[in-house]
C-alpha cells in the first residue's frame, strides 16, 4: 500500500515517472491550443446547405443589379486587355497583343479579364456594345459574392447559422463594397481571393498537423485568385507563413524547429503556395512568359506606381502623392455604414467577453488582415485616390469582427428585454443603407453614412462618383426627351468628361451621335450640342457656392438629391466654343465680341469669363481685364489659368506685391504650373532678391525642363549677379530649347 502511494507521488511529481515526465515536457514545449479550437460552433450540413441558398438569392440579386450599374472611368483600358487575352492563349503565347492593350495592364493578372474576356468571346458581344459590359458587372457581382459567401462560413464556422446569416446581411447593406461589386474589376475580385485566402487559412491552421486535401485546395485556388489578379496578393502567402510559424510555436515551441513535427508544417506552406503561384500564373500572359524576370518587374511597377493627379479631399483639389494622412481612415469613416461603426465601438467594449466567448484566432487573423494593409500604407505614405476602393479587400475581414460584436451582444441579451432594443438598435443603423439603395440602384457605390452628413454633407468636400457610372443615366435621360433616338434624321454631337461610356451607350444609333471627349475645364475647346458632365475634377468651391448645375442645365442625375452629373445645351456654334477658338487662333478682338456675348448670356460660364480675361489683356485693356478676371475668380477661386492672369495683370500694371499671392497660389494649386514660378522669379530679380529669383528659377525648371524662359530668366539672374559663366550656361539651354 505504502509502495502504491509512493508511485502515484513519483507519477504527480513527474520526476521519477517518464510518462509524467514526457507530459511536463510537452507541456514547457507549448500550450494545448484544442480549448480553442473548441469554441467554434460550425454549420452541420443543413445549415450549410440553407446558408448557401440564400447567399444564391443574394448573388442573384446583385447580378439584376449590376445590369443597372453604368461602365465605370477605367473600363476602356480593361476591356481592351479583356479582348486581347484569349489570343495569347489561342496563339499559344506568340500574341502578345494584351501586353500594350493600356498602360501598366500587363503587370495586373488576368484572372477576371480571361474569364470576361472568353465569356463575351462565346456570346459573341463586342467591345463597343453595352452587352460586353453587363457580362463583366455580372460576373463582378459574382465575384463580390464569393467574398461575402466566405466571410459567411468563416462566421458561421466560429460563431454558428445565425452569425453567417447577419454577416450577409451586413455586407449586402454596405453600399461602398456591394457597390463596387456591381463594376469594380479589378478591388473586388481581389477581396474575394483575399477572403477565401484567409478562410482556408483559418481551417488549414484548425486542421493541424494533417490539413485535408479540400482545404489544401481551396487555399491554392484562394492564392491564385488573389495573385491571378494583382502580384501584391502574395501578401497571403506571407499570411500563410506567418500564422503557420507563430502556431507552430504556441503548439510545439522553438526546441522543436528542427524535429519532425515541423514537417507538416512546411508541407502545409509550400504544396498551397507553390499550387497557387502556379494557378496564378497560368491566367496572367506576362508573368508566364518569363515569371523569374516578369515578376519582379511587376513588383517593382507597383511599388514605383505614380499617379499624378488632382482629388477632392475635405473640400481642397489635392495631388494624389501629397494626400494628407488622414486621407484614407476619414475616407473610410465617412463611407462605412453606421452598423459598422456601431460593432467596432461594441467591439472595443465587450473585447474580453468576445475573445472568451468566440476562437480568439480567428479574431486575430482577421484583425490582422484588415488592419496591416491599412497600417502599411499609411506608414510608407503610398500614392492614394478615389476614396479607399484599392483597400475594400480590406473590409471582409472587419465585419467578420463586428458580426461577432453584434452577434455577441445579441446572445448575451437573448433572455432579457433588452434583445428586442438591440435588434432595434442594429436595424435602425441599416435603414439608412436600406433607404439609399432603393433610391440610388445604379450607383449605390457612392453613398456616404449620416454621420458626415450623407451625400449632402459630402457635397463639396468629397468625390462622389468618382468612376463616372451616372453617364448611363444621363444618357437614358438623353433618350427620354428624345434628343437622341433611332429614328433621328439629324447628326449630335455630344461631348463628356467619361467619353467612353457615352460612346457605348450611343453606339445603337448608327453614328449619329458623334462623342468629343473634353475635360470640364476645357469643355468650349471643342464643338457639341450637349454635353454630360460628372462632377469629377470639379473644383470644390465651385460646388459649395452653387455653380453647379449651371445655367445651361437641362438635366442632372441626382444620388439622394445632389446633383452627381448634369447634361448641358450648347451649340456647334456657340460664342463660348467661337471665343474659345478665336483665343487658339489669337484673334483678339474676335475673342473679346464672342466672349462678351457669352459671359452676358451666362454669367456663371468661367471659362467665359477667364477667356475674356486673357483677350483683354493680350489687347493691353486692363481696367476690362480686371473686371473679368474678378468675376473669374468669383466664381473659381481655385482655378489656375484665372490666378495666372490676375497676378500678370497686376504684375503688369506694375503691382509686383499684388501679383505676388495670385501667382504663389497658382503655383500651390498645382506645382507644374511654370508660368507662375517665372513669374515669381522675374519679381524676385526685379525686387533685386537675386538668391530667391534663382530659387524660383530652379522651381520653374522643376516644374517643366523645357520651358525657355526659365532658362532666359536665370541668364538675366546671373548676369545681373555679374555671375557670366552660369549666366552663359543658361542662355546656351535657352538657345537649343528655341532652336538657335
């Protein structure tokens, strides 16, 4: 009996036992990771089987939807690569056409462009009709839903049917994501090879140290669709890494690094990696062709990636590469739905009852998901615009979180009076999404929270539609007035700041609706009866002070009543198209009679008004030149070719310190405007401050390498400095720019 005790001392105390003993050392190895694993409440197949059908329902619902959504500002580049793609494959790769089909396009996968590409192939659509393009938003929506579709089963996997069910739902009611389903090729087939990513990730690790064959499958699919469509998807390889290498870890610890249990490890990494580089590449021509150089060449692409151009941002016209910090975080708060507001603040509140209650993994994998990407950019100071649609991959993995916020609230309150005022709660927060979809169907992807204030409060300060989807509308109203129809005898010209998605939509009518594209800024440049215009790369003081819609208005496609794109009645031979040519021609006078007619007819026309600017002063009449440039400025404070001429105005008329400000903002507004870095320069060198007229010379010099009288200015600088070799050296640039 004594000896019986002792043995079951020795065997508790595991010093003299090697069973207790091989129990302590497994022990101080790592942590038994099962008592998470059996938090999650996953979906038997009934479950399973009636999630599905309602996620078809869904899918079915944004595919009608996205038959409404117009082509959006980058469709023309994509369907060019769309129908170049299948002959490479047909070619056996010596067509290699898709290449140069728009710029940079080689270095995106072609995973959605392939599949649309062949679709429209066999339903025989071209690229010039309307039908080509409702074949890519369906499959659009398709691929949105395969997003939502595995953010359900993550959902469901954790925390049940009903989490599954509530994740649909919201993702269904955030308009910005379900949005750019409808016709974002490029974000949202990303999300979902992202989210499909992350889910197998997800059963891969619960899986452990024998992952099944489905999952090892659906985790190479999940790789290939993300880097089938840009190489940056390889960030889920790396996820891949990471998590397997911190679980294998917390399981086994470092002393095991070099054991066999490893193995599986490493198998589990490199068999979905390897399978989804492959897939990748097998739908992406340029990376195939030769992937040991290609693809590097496409990293390098992408991390060099500059888009130079101007955004609309908290009311101020802003270059994209000197975005604000706060860009893209006020952009998502804006834009995100209140419910998804409303579960990140419940989040942070019952953050120690939700990682008790649900498998704190998954909370970590799809925190980490959706806040790295986020937190990187905003670190390295990436090249930002149109809102954060290049981070809606971003998004799934946040409501995974706050469906589990919501969902945690809901069953802690599920016998208590309360559950009805949290089920309240949480449709009050969606029936402003509810509401805006109804009445904005053809762009939902615009809409803003009542936060900021809806559309009204984004009015001015922010883009809305950013990627032109509202031509089709504008167009449709074209057709209503009948202004444009089959049996129109006469020829129209028709102009627009989104020309190609005019251009489709008109093509039924057999060239008698001819399309010019112009920018708004120069929209008088070219001759046309009616012009559709979308308030992208309109100023936003122009917006707030009421010039928009103008007096030429016949139509505006409003989204939740703000006017997001107007159609305008001119004249082939109109005084502003008149004046505007007379100016290209330098005929003043003419210039002068044309556009004083128009300015009088319209007073709120700029371009009128700057242009009337610009011919008085050519004809050395500046009292009149004052006038109109006022009335400019009045109207656009913020336009650069009105600033230019008010500060030359001034400038001479001998006010070198009135000019001063007008050409310092111009040159703020936009740091390519050379003019009015010479300009500052020859006041400078006249106000004998010789080191800053050199500094704005090498400004004028940066802001355009080819502009003479830079060089002519520095010439005059050095000279006066008695400075004659430099002064040489710089006469000698003036000499080879002009051709001496």
């Amino acid at each position: 009996m004594a000896k019986k005790k002792q043995n079951k001392k020795t065997a508790r105390s595991g010093i003299r036992s090697k069973r207790s003993e091989g129990r302590v050392v497994k022990k101080q190895a790592g942590w038994d990771l099962s008592q998470f694993w059996q938090k999650d409440r996953g979906l038997d197949s009934r479950q399973l089987r009636l999630l599905s059908y309602v996620m078809l329902v869904v899918t079915l619902i944004m595919c009608l939807l996205s038959i409404r959504v117009g082509l959006n500002g980058d469709d023309d580049v994509q369907a060019n690569y769309s129908d170049d793609l299948p002959s490479f494959y047909t070619s056996f790769g010596r067509d290699t056409t898709c290449f140069v089909s728009g710029p940079e396009i080689k270095y995106y996968g072609a995973l959605f462009e392939l599949t649309t590409g062949v679709t429209n192939g066999i339903l025989g659509f071209d690229k010039s009709e309307p039908g080509y393009f409702t074949v890519r938003h369906v499959w659009n929506a398709i691929f949105g839903c395969i997003a939502i579709y595995f953010l359900a089963l993550l959902c469901g996997e954790v925390a049940g049917f009903s989490a599954g069910l509530l994740s649909i739902g919201l993702m269904f009611l955030t308009l910005r994501f379900m949005g750019h389903s409808l016709f974002n090729p490029k974000d949202i087939p990303f999300a979902a090879g992202y989210m499909v990513s992350i889910y197998y990730i997800y059963q891969l690790l619960k899986q452990m140290p024998q992952p099944s064959r489905k999952t090892l499958i659906g985790l190479s699919a999940g790789i290939a669709m993300s880097v089938g469509v840009r190489v940056g998807g390889v960030l889920v390889i790396a996820y891949l890494a990471m998590f397997l290498g911190l679980y294998f870890w917390a399981k086994h610890g470092l002393s095991a690094l070099f054991s066999k249990e490893i193995k599986p490890y490493f198998r589990s990494l490199w068999i979905p990696s390897l399978a989804g580089l492959v897939g990748a590449l097998l739908v992406w021509p340029y990376g195939i062709v030769n992937p040991f150089q290609n693809i590097p060449k496409a990293f390098e692409a992408f991390s060099n990636f500059q888009v130079a151009i101007k955004v609309l941002f908290d009311g101020q016209m802003v270059w994209s590469r000197d975005i604000p910090f706060r860009y893209l975080l006020t952009w998502i708060g804006l834009t995100i739905p209140v419910f998804t507001l409303v579960g990140i603040i419940l989040f942070a509140v019952f953050a120690k009852g939700i990682l008790r209650k649900y498998n704190v993994f998954a909370l970590v994998l799809t925190g980490f998901a959706f806040v790295f990407p986020i937190t990187y950019v905003l670190i390295s100071g990436s090249i930002l615009y149109d809102g954060w649609r290049h981070f809606l991959f971003t998004y799934p993995p946040l409501v995974f979180i706050v469906t589990l916020s919501w969902q945690y609230l809901i069953e802690k309150k599920q016998n208590d009076r309360w559950q009805y005022m949290i089920w309240g709660l949480l449709a009050l927060t969606a029936v402003d999404s509810a509401i805006f979809l109804v009445r904005n169907s053809a762009f939902p992807y615009v809409y803003f929270n009542p936060l900021g204030g809806g559309m009204k409060g984004a009015y001015g300060d922010y883009e809305l539609d950013y990627w032109g989807a509202s031509v089709k509308q504008a167009v449709e109203a074209l057709e209503d007035q009948g202004i444009i129809a089959e049996n129109m005898t006469d020829t129209i010209t028709l102009a627009s700041n989104f020309s190609h998605a005019a251009q489709v939509y008109t093509k039924k009518y057999n060239g008698k609706v001819k399309i010019n594209y112009v920018r708004w800024r120069q929209r008088y440049d070219k001759p046309w009866d009616y012009g559709i215009f979308v308030n992208r790369f309109v100023d936003g003081s122009y917006l707030k002070q009421g010039y928009w819609p103008t007096s030429k208005t016949i139509h505006t496609v409003d989204a939740n009543g703000v006017p997001i794109a107007l159609i305008e009645k001119d004249a082939v031979n109109s005084p502003a198209y008149l004046g505007a040519m007379a100016i290209s021609q330098q005929n003043w006078d003419e210039a002068i009679q044309q556009l004083t007619v128009e300015s009088q007819s319209h007073p709120d026309n700029e371009m009128a008004w700057i242009g009337l600017g610009m011919a008085h002063l050519n004809r050395n009449q500046l009292p009149q030149a004052k006038i109109a440039l006022d009335q400019a400025i009045k109207i656009v404070p913020d336009n650069q070719n009105a600033l230019n001429f008010m500060g030359y105005y001034h400038y001479t008329a001998g006010n070198l310190n009135e000019a001063r400000p007008y050409f310092i903002k111009a040159a703020e507004l936009h740091q390519t405007n050379s003019t009015a870095f010479y300009y500052l320069g020859r006041i400078e060198m006249m106000q004998n401050n010789h080191s800053a007229a050199l500094a704005r010379v090498q400004d004028c010099i940066d802001a355009n390498g080819n502009f003479p009288n830079c060089y002519q200015l520095g010439a005059e600088v050095y000279q006066a400095m008695g400075d004659q070799p430099n002064a040489q050296r710089y006469l000698d640039a003036f000499n080879r720019l002009v051709g001496r």
